[in-house]
C-alpha cells in the first residue's frame, strides 16, 4: 500500500515491509524500542520472549516481514519515521489470544492493535488520533471488519511512557472506538466497526 496523507498534511504511512525494514529499526533504535522487544512481545510466548529479548526477537519480527505477514504500520513525518503501530489480524498475537482480560468477546474476525509506539521528541502532540485515523483507514483498504484496541485507562497524570504502549482509552475514543467489553477496570476492549 502506497503512503496515505492524513489531514495534517505531513502526517504519511507505510507497512512494514522489507523496503523500510530500517526505518524501523532507526524508530525503534538499538534496544527495539522497549528492553528488546522490537514488538514481538504479543506474538511470542512469554518464555520464548523473554529468552530471546533482543536481537532475537529482531530476528522474528524480521522473518515475518520477509514473509509479508501483517505486523503494523510506520508513520513518518517529512520522511522521518516518528511512530510504529502494530495492527494484525487476533490470531497473530498468542498472548492475546491466551488472556484471560483480553479474552475473544464472540467468534467475529477481527484485527488487533496491540502497541502504538510514538517517538520521545513526539509524544504529548496530539498524534495518537490522527495515527488511530490512519490505521483505521488501512484497515478498510484491508476489507477488515472489526478492529479491537485494547488500551490503559491511567491511573494517574504521570503513567510512565513505558505503560502507555497500547495507547489510552481517550485517545480510542476520539478516534470513534467504542468499548465491547471490560473484564478489568483499567483494561477495556475497544472496538471499531469498519
């Protein structure tokens, strides 16, 4: 899929694919953006994680590139990537589909966002809306249905960027999410029907 404007004009995004494979690794930056886990942490069992945090799960997520699997999207502004969102169908995350508060609310096919991942120098801009815009639009060109999102309702003004790696549940609603389900208080299940 070619780059999509937004309507800021300079808000663009791409796939993942092996073209700007280093582009995502110039976002995610030598430690994979969050102690080694170049976004694998969803899609791989939390021993096969945690044995190979780092450049193994670099190593994963570059194979699924490779493999064209669906793994997210980069956003750029001006041609600099500035924020990755990983968006698949469910079934690619196994800890998703193994969560007791995330568990399936019916047997709908949908795709998952499971990390909104915006650069330092670009947080607290207002970004996550438009980024949420952009996915959903994606999304349509995918003939995707139902989209889930799985954000933190914070439990204070000063939550650590580290926690805030599925997005808050304002920004979903702004971005015209509604909540399908909750099973924990701070844990909703926001859905966009397409």
């Amino acid at each position: 899929m070619k780059s999509k404007k937004t309507e800021s004009n300079s808000l663009t995004f791409l796939h993942l694919n092996p073209s700007n494979w280093s582009d995502f690794e110039t976002l995610f930056g030598e430690r994979g953006a969050c102690g080694g886990c170049w976004c694998m942490s969803w899609r791989l069992k939390t021993s096969e994680y945690k044995k190979n945090k780092g450049i193994g799960n670099k190593k994963f997520m570059m194979g699924l590139v490779e493999k064209s699997e669906e793994t997210g999207l980069i956003f750029y502004i001006n041609a600099e990537p500035i924020a990755w969102c990983s968006v698949a169908p469910r079934n690619s995350f196994i800890k998703l589909e193994n969560s007791r508060v995330l568990k399936r609310i019916d047997d709908k096919p949908v795709w998952s966002i499971v990390c909104l991942f915006i650069r330092k120098d670009f947080r607290r801009k207002g970004l996550s809306v438009k980024i949420l815009n952009c996915v959903v639009e994606y999304c349509k060109s995918k003939k995707v249905e139902i989209l889930e999102a799985y954000p933190i309702i914070p439990y204070s003004s000063k939550i650590p960027d580290a926690f805030a790696w599925t997005g808050f549940l304002t920004a979903y609603e702004k971005a015209g999410f509604i909540e399908a389900a909750r099973i924990s208080p701070a844990r909703p299940i926001m859905r966009y029907y397409l």
